[in-house]
C-alpha cells in the first residue's frame, strides 16, 4: 500500500499542467514539499511495483522518460568519445 504523500505526488503528476503555476511553484502550493523532494519521491516511486498497479500510466510515462534520457545520454558519450 502506498503513503498519503505518495498517492498526492502521483495524483500530483498525473495532472500537474492543469496547475496555473509553473510546475515547482505548484509543487510548493499545493504538496508543500520541495522540488527536489518531490523528484526524489518520484524516482522512488518509478521502481514501485505497487505505484505501477495502482497509477500505471504515470508510472510507464515516467519509466519511458527516464529510458529516453539514459538513451540519449549514451549516445552524447558515445559520440564524444569515436
């Protein structure tokens, strides 16, 4: 089962653009934790098992972001090396 905070910052992502903020400020208003605690939280969550059952398409954007940027990242290093 998931923690209070953790059901708010996946509810929280799963609509963050509905927010009339810009997204950190919105974070701060109305989760009242930081940013960075907030992406912490985040990538906590990404490797949940239970978070996937239970909000499953925040958990497979954010798995495929993630994946995205590793990816891209590779090919940064990997050209700046030949």
């Amino acid at each position: 089962m998931l923690a209070q905070r953790d059901i708010k910052v996946l509810e929280f992502e799963s609509a963050w653009w509905h927010y009339p903020e810009p997204k950190d400020r919105a974070i701060r208003e109305y989760l009242g934790m930081s940013a960075t605690r907030y992406y912490q939280a985040l990538r906590r969550l990404i490797d949940d098992e239970t978070a996937a059952c239970e909000y499953p398409l925040v958990i497979r954007r954010l798995r495929r972001m993630r994946t995205e940027r590793r990816e891209a990242l590779a090919r940064r290093l990997d050209s700046t090396v030949g």
